[in-house]
C-alpha cells in the first residue's frame, strides 16, 4: 500500500510540473514580458525579439519532452497497480 502511495505522490509531483511548465511559458510569452521586442539589434542577424520567442517556445519543447516519458511511464504503472488481479 506504501508504494502506492509514493506511486500517486510521485506522479502528483509530475502533473504539478507540468502545469507549472505551461504557465512560466505563458509568463514568458506574454505580450508585456516580450516588451523584448523594444531592444533593438540582432544576434547573428536575428532580431533579438525573434530570438527570443524561439528560444523560450525551444526551452519549453524540452521541457515537455523532459516530462512526459515520466508522466507516461507513472501512468502505466498506476494502470498497472489498479488491473485485477486474474491469477484465480
């Protein structure tokens, strides 16, 4: 039973993550927060607002793909957990 417990807390904690990973990118992308876009100049010859955006929606992919292996794989075992049991 302990385990789980600490199954649920752990996929808890992971379904936190991800909705913590959705709005720091919608902070981040807020029209005021890429209030970026008054600086003038370019990196490379792109503009550094541009730059930003693709940066910050590039960190977000990567954060995704961080946590979903994990959600999906806490998933499966919940599902797991919760099968009957059909030994009889």
């Amino acid at each position: 039973m302990a385990d789980r417990a600490h199954l649920q807390l752990h996929r808890r904690k992971l379904h936190d993550r991800s909705i913590a990973l959705v709005l720091v990118g919608m902070v981040l992308l807020m029209p005021p927060v890429v209030g970026v876009g008054l600086i003038e100049g370019d990196i490379a010859g792109i503009p550094i607002p541009l730059l930003y955006v693709f940066v910050v929606w590039t960190l977000l992919i990567i954060g995704a793909a961080a946590l979903s292996r994990p959600l999906r794989d806490s998933e499966d075992l919940v599902s797991s957990q919760d099968a009957p049991d059909n030994s009889d």
